[in-house]
C-alpha cells in the first residue's frame, strides 16, 4: 500500500520530535534515541524513494 508524501512527512516531523525529546532527557546514545533515530532513517528513505 502506498503512503502518500503528506503523511510520510506529517511521520516524519512526529518522530523527528520525539527522538529530539528522547535525545534531551536520555542522551543521544540511549538505545531508545536510537531506536527513533532508526525509525526516522527509515521514514526518511522512503520519503526519498517516492520524491
């Protein structure tokens, strides 16, 4: 199913700003600012790929 680039980027901007929250109170190391910051890498190329 395809996702249209409104709602990748609405995903994206939503987990850009929860791993910038996760990053201020954990640390940029902490494995669940990793996790997001994984998570977004994978919005992100996607969003790429249909661009």
């Amino acid at each position: 199913m395809a996702v249209s680039k409104t709602i990748l980027r609405n995903r994206i901007r939503f987990v850009r700003r929860k791993m910038y929250r996760k990053a201020k109170i954990l640390g940029f190391t902490h494995p669940e600012t990793v996790a997001c910051s994984q998570t977004l890498d994978g919005l992100l190329n996607r969003y790429q790929d249909i661009a």
